[in-house]
C-alpha cells in the first residue's frame, strides 16, 4: 500500500521534488546562456533528485521528531549518490557537448553540499583506486570522514530496498523509478564513484590545457548550485516569486527634463550634453553589436554619472527585453557600491525617478522594482500595497527578486567569487543581467587580474553586461574590450577648473600642522581636514580646538552649536547617528554662510555631499586625493577651490593603504611638484590619475590573483588544504567589538528593555531572536561603533550579552569612555593620552 513521504511539515516529498525540479530548470533555461538547453537539464534533474534520501524511514521519523541517529537521517549524501547515477545513466538524453561528460560529477557535488557550502571535489570523493574496491567490504578502509556517510548510506540502501513497493509508486510519478530500483539491486557504488574520480582527472587535466572550458565548469557548479538552493529554499518556505515588472527604457530621460527644464549654471549645462552624448552612444552601440560586454562611463565628480548609468543601463534592457521577447524575459541591472552611504544615495535618486514616472504603480510594489541589499538595509517587500512577512521579504531580497538591485561590492563578489551558500543562491539571477560597477577602482589592487579573468568567464558564459563607472579609470579590464560611452571623456576633465591641487612633500609635526590649518581657515573661511589615523585627528582636533576656544569657535557635540564658527570632528570613532546628523547640520550651516573647520578622517571620501572652499588632506592614495577634490567646489560657484595635500611627521598612510599605494602617489606628486611648480589645475588630474593606476598595477603583486585564479579553474570552492576561492575576501578581517553608545535616555531605555530581551536573551527561540535582530538591525548600528579589540581592551565598558562579544556604555559612565565630540576613549587615562 501506497505511503505518504514528506520532505518538510505538511509538503509532500514528491510534489516537493517536482517543483524545485521543474523551478531550477526555469532559472536556467535563459537565452542569455550558451550552454541553455544542457544546464536547464542539469537543473532539472538535480532538483529532481536532490532529496531522494528522504524517503527512507529514518528521515521521516526524523521529521516527525522521533530520535534517530543523525547519521541514518542525514539525506544530503545518499541523494547525491543516487542523483549522480540517474543523470549518469540518462546522460545520453542530454545535448550533445562536450562538457557533458563533467555533468554527473557536478551534480554529485550540488545535491552533496546543498544544505552547506560548496567545496573542493577531491574532498568529496574517496579514493576508489585505493581504498573502495569491493562493495560494502571496503567501508572498513575507508578514512574516518567517508567511513560514517557511506557506513550510513549502506544501511539506508537496505531500508529503501526493504521498503521499495512503498515508494516506488512516488518515484514512477517522478520518472525516475527505474534508475533507483537498478541502484538498489545491483548497488554500483564503486563504479559510479570510480567515474567521478576520472571526471575529476579530466578536470585538472582541462585546466592545464584549456582555461576557458576549466572556468566555465567552475561557474556552470556555482549556477546549478544556486539554481538548486533557491528554488529549494522558496519551496520549502511555500513562497512564490513575484511577477516580472516592465519599466520603459526612456524614463531617465524623462525625469531629468521635468527635473532640471534649464540649465541653472554652467555645470548644468555641461551635465546636459554629457547624458546627451552618452544616451547617443549607447543607441549607437546597441545598433552596432550584440556581443559589447564591458562598457564604461568616465567622467569628472558631480557630472551626473549615476543618472547617466540608469538610463544607459534601461535602454541595454530595453533592447535584450526585445531581443528575448519570445521568453518574456528581461535583464535585471544591478548597481554595486563599495560603500554603504552611498548606495543610500543613489538608491533615493533611482527612487525618485521611479516614484515620479510610473506613480502608484511603483508605490504599491516598491520592491518589485527596485530593491536595496546591504547588511544594514531595511527588510521590507510589498506586493500589491500588502507587505510581505519578514522572513518572506528577506527570502525575496537576498535572492535579489527586482528589476533594479542596489547593493555593495562584497554581495557582488563575494557571489561571483563564491562558495557559500546564503551569497551564491543568487547567482542565477545575474545571468543575462546588466551589472553597474561604480567605483570599482576601490577594488584591492592584488584581485585586479583576478577581477577581469572572472569577468571575462562571466560574460562569455552568463551573458553579462558590465558597465564601470568611475571618475578615473583603473587598469582592471583589458581596454580593447572596454567600450566607452563617452569616447572623449578627457575633454570633460579639459573643461573642469573648479578646483587647483597644492603639494608640500616636506613633513611637518603636528604643531607645524596646526599653524597651517589656522592659517588656511583664516584665509578660505572654512575648511576640511583628512588625516589618514583616527588618532591623529582626534589628536589634531583637540589642538586646533584648544587654539581657537577663545575665538568664538564652538565644537559640535550632542547639537550643532549655536555660532556663526564651528569646529566639527567626524570618523568611525562616533556612532553613526551622530556621524548622519553633523554631515547634514554641517552642510546647512555652510549653505547658509557659516564658517567651519571639519577634522576627519576617509569617511568624508566617497558620497558626502558636502562643500568647502579649501580642503586640506594627508598624503594617501592619489585616486582618494582626486576623490577628496570632489568635495572642493562642488558646483564650480566659489571661484577656485583649494585642495592642499601634505605629509604628517610619523604618518602611518603606507600602513593604511600599502607600500604600493602610497609609493606611485609619492612619486606621482613629485611629478606634479617638478612639473607644474607643486600647482595642479583640475583638468590636469586625468593624466596623473591615469598613470598612478599605470604604477601600481605595474608594481603590486599578482601572485594573489594567480591562486585564487588557479582554484577557480580547478574547481577548489573551498578547502583546508589547498589555495581555495574561500580566501577571497573583500573586507579585511579585524577582530573588532561592537560597543553600543545610547546618546539619549530613549535610546537607553531602548536597548535594555527592547533589544537586549528580543535580540539577546537566548531562552527565546532561535529564529525569533534572529529576525527581531533583523527588525532592530538599524537603530542598533546608529548607536554602535567598532573599535580595533587590541586598542579598546584598555577601556571596555560593560557587557550587554552574557559572553561579553557586545558592550555598551550606560549614560551615567559615558565620561569615563565616550566623548560627545570625538567618540570613544580608547584608554581610561585623562584626555592627554590621545596626543601620543
């Protein structure tokens, strides 16, 4: 008699397989794919196949929560087992490729990690030549790490035997019943697994010979990964995709008109003809070839570059939408930052755009069109003015489901470059995709190589459009296959006089720095410093503070002062809300015709929208000095703007950015000293721009790229003993503790009767802590700074957790480790200690 199997509480293990069978085939049967047909089928049977350890009795009674040795219901590696063999012997059913051959061993290697992380192959396959002759008699050779798994499935295969007539009705509906029962009686275990282990042999010998086929299998075990995690997670959950929405290509074009109708100065106009000629360009392009895959935008800050890479990027949609009409199919664009502040920005500038053109119909399914992915990013998703429950929205937003994705570099190539599951299940949805890279020189010089070997796979295979944006231009796509959408983009720089860049390579102290920031103040008015160290602008601070008590100068602490002159100091040593509010008090008193010295660090670099007379910055990469310049008359209103940038005796800028950096910028500057009298005026910034990039990729190494481009090509995911792409990372790993600061008595009462009981206490379940984590995620990080652990031990406030990983500092001890104006106190002695 016919049983019910289950794959989750209330799904049934058949109609479970069928739809993520059915669902992964679809996320890869796209046009834009080469290898379309062949992958759709892989999908399709892996999805088919991936749970079948499921139907033995211990998993259902693991599921119905009786206690079962984790072993015998454990399902991930039998049905890896047997979903390689199905596909082994139904091979000849697939299109005839040459890379066929590779399938089953990727399908063995998806179903096997499916609840983990991808991993190296060889790490998945016992060595059949040596130890797993005869079946079952060698389980006993096999060592420890395959001796559990295969001691278990040996048993599970007599329970399914045992129980055949009783799943084999279920597995005749799935079409695969034959396979299975052939599996069972003749149990081909060392066969199939001595195949594998000759497919991988043809793998290391397909990277020695052929480079482009190796990447290609090691993107082809990333998608139909992802395209089996996805459609398995959605399943699971019971949640549908929502519907494609269409957005008309010309909107950009719209906006701007009913936006700015007249030019209002000359950067106006300037920016007019600028969108003009790209929007030209693109239509050229697009007419000229189908097969542009790397294009770039180049252009000075404040020329309106952001705007420029929407329309862009909707006209390439607007043409592939036509393209692949037949399949009712359109590319997704999605926009990475490297910094979370400004993918804020731009996110409210493509929402305004939306919100103005297609009104209510965007307003009552916002995320459908344009979604926002960050670790600090709001978990929100509404559907036809109804608001999706949190764990449904998140499951939408981290699978990227929107027309429009802003999100940041680490989601993008920590994806690209990935193994881990909760990054790579939205890897399917970049196939085809329109990928806008800004500020893409922020990349670590050391993945450069790497980055475009990796980009080149995934346009050859995914069908990817790459659009870089930038205000320079960094060496890190090959430049004949870049097509550039504003070809003259020099003339651009050639019209830029705003602002005149003055070098002084001599080293002053402190004190010498001092008098020139006094100096500077006193004849521009305002003033912005960026020094490379929070210690050497808090320690600065404090000096030009103490210097100018007595000249009506106030400093901005919990409030703006109430003063015409102002002294404000900013860096990830404040928490974030007061970092928010003195940018925007500070941008409104300058507005208005106040004066002001802002003492900083880097955070001021990339997407501040705030303007000074002078600037005055620390020696440091030459790309961030030009990045700096962008917040020196902005608007080319103030005449000429003053970017100074000097030498701090005992700066740490090699420490902070790398010898490299900081080398081909010195020796770009002495140029600039030799050359121009230490005088650069701003249409020369290009040429030395340029050429730094020249330097440093030049003078960095790239024996990081050749490993990790090595394992990529070998598909080692991950692994403990060889260079794996698991060593990829974006963000350098510093053991820092997050210290919570509650400015007000609201934020205190806040953190300990809200937070603490809903996020931290951990006799609440599990994932009620987690997703009221997620529901407070953002108020908690605007009280919350980081400090370097090695630094702060010295003066740690109290535990908020039990294990002491997160502190906080109550109200009534806030002297003794937070101040209002320049953040934590890194040592409980008096403040003398900072000016080391």
């Amino acid at each position: 008699m016919n049983r019910h199997y289950y794959s989750h509480i209330g799904k049934f293990l058949k109609e479970h397989l069928k739809e993520v069978g059915e669902e992964a085939k679809k996320c890869l049967d796209h046009p834009a794919l080469p290898a379309r047909d062949l992958l759709s089928k892989a999908a399709f049977f892996i999805g088919l196949t991936h749970d079948l350890g499921k139907f033995t009795t211990y998993f259902q009674k693991h599921l119905n929560e009786e206690k079962i040795e984790s072993n015998l219901s454990n399902h991930a590696f039998i049905s890896a087992v047997l979903g390689a063999y199905i596909v082994r012997k139904r091979l000849c059913e697939f299109p005839d490729m040459p890379e066929r051959k590779f399938i089953p061993l990727l399908c063995y290697l998806v179903i096997h990690r499916h609840h983990g992380n991808l991993k190296d192959p060889r790490d998945l396959l016992p060595r059949t030549r040596k130890c797993l002759q005869k079946w079952p008699e060698d389980i006993k050779k096999l060592d420890n790490e395959f001796y559990r798994p295969f001691s278990a499935m040996k048993i599970q295969l007599q329970d399914l035997c045992s129980n055949w007539d009783k799943i084999r009705p279920d597995l005749e509906e799935l079409g695969i019943a034959d396979e299975v029962k052939e599996f069972l009686e003749n149990q081909p275990v060392v066969e199939l697994f001595t195949d594998l282990e000759s497919i991988y042999f043809e793998i290391e010998e397909t990277q020695r010979n052929d480079e482009v086929r190796a990447a290609r299998l090691c993107l082809w075990g990333q998608l139909l990964f992802s395209a089996l995690i996805d459609t398995d997670k959605f399943s699971a959950a019971s949640v549908e995709k929502p519907g494609r929405a269409f957005i008309p290509k010309d909107i950009v074009e719209k906006y701007i008109a009913f936006k700015y109708p007249k030019p209002r100065h000359e950067m106006d106009r300037l920016r007019n003809e600028f969108h003009s000629e790209v929007r030209k360009r693109i239509e050229e392009v697009l007419q000229e070839s189908e097969n542009f895959r790397v294009l770039s935008i180049t252009a000075p800050t404040g020329m309106g570059k952001t705007f420029a890479a929407m329309d862009a990027a909707l006209r390439i949609r607007g043409a592939l939408e036509e393209k692949w009409k037949e399949k009712n199919i359109a590319p997704r664009i999605i926009y990475a930052l490297p910094f979370i502040n400004i993918i804020e920005q731009n996110y409210e500038a493509y929402h305004n755009v939306l919100d103005s053109q297609l009104g209510d119909e965007y307003r009552a399914s916002p995320e459908k069109y344009l979604l926002r992915h960050h670790y600090l990013a709001e978990i929100s998703y509404a559907v036809d003015n109804e608001k999706k429950p949190v764990e449904e929205a998140l499951l939408l937003t981290e699978s990227w489901e929107s027309e429009i994705v802003i999100t940041t570099f680490v989601q993008v190539f920590q994806t690209i470059m990935g193994y881990r599951n909760r990054f790579l299940k939205k890897l399917h949805n970049l196939v085809g995709s329109i990928l806008i890279l800004d500020e893409v020189q922020s990349l670590p010089v050391e993945y450069w190589r790497l980055t475009d070997k990796v980009f080149q796979n995934l346009c050859r295979e995914l069908g990817l459009t790459v659009l870089q944006i930038t205000a320079t231009q960094p060496m890190i796509f090959q430049q004949e296959s870049s097509v550039q959408l504003y070809p003259d983009y020099r003339k651009l720089f050639e019209c830029q006089n705003r602002t005149v860049l003055q070098v002084d390579l001599k080293e002053k102290s402190e004190d010498e720095w001092v008098e020139w920031i006094l100096e500077l103040y006193e004849g521009h008015g305002s003033l912005m410093v960026v020094l490379n160290t929070i210690r050497a602008s808090i320690s600065l601070y404090d000096k030009v503070k103490k210097r100018l008590e007595n000249c009506g100068v106030k400093s901005f602490g919990l409030q703006p002062p109430e003063t015409e002159q102002w002294i404000v100091y900013l860096s990830t040593n404040i928490v974030p809300a007061q970092r928010r509010q003195r940018l925007a008090e500070l941008k409104k008193h300058l507005e208005r015709g106040g004066r002001a010295i802002l003492i900083s660090t880097q955070v001021v670099e990339a997407g501040v929208n705030i303007d000074f007379p002078a600037v005055l910055r620390e020696i440091g990469p030459f790309d961030s000095i030009v990045q700096v310049a962008g917040r020196c008359n902005r608007e080319g209103l103030k005449g000429t703007g003053f970017v100074y940038i000097g030498c701090l005796e005992n700066g740490r800028a090699g420490h902070v950015y790398g010898s490299v950096h900081i080398t081909a910028a010195r020796n770009i500057l002495k140029e600039i000293t030799n050359e121009f009298s230490s005088r650069l005026n701003e249409k020369e910034y290009i040429k030395f721009v340029e050429e730094y990039f020249k330097l440093i990729n030049e003078n960095s190494s790239k024996e990081r790229s050749e490993k990790l481009w090595n394992a990529y090509k070998l598909l080692i995911y991950d692994s403990l003993e060889q260079d794996a792409l698991s060593e990829f990372e974006l963000l350098e790993h510093v053991e820092q503790i997050p210290v919570c600061v509650p400015l007000l008595p609201e934020d205190e009462e806040w953190l300990q009767d809200v937070y603490a009981k809903e996020v931290l206490d951990e006799k609440i379940p599990f994932l009620e802590r987690r997703l009221a984590a997620i529901k407070h995620k953002k108020r908690f990080h605007d009280l919350t700074i980081r400090p370097l652990l090695q630094r702060a031990k010295e003066n740690l406030p109290i535990p908020l957790n039990k294990s002491g990983t997160i502190r906080w500092v109550p109200l009534r001890d806030r002297d003794a480790f937070y101040d209002l104006e320049f953040g934590f106190k890194w040592r409980p002695e008096d403040h003398s200690a900072w000016c080391l």
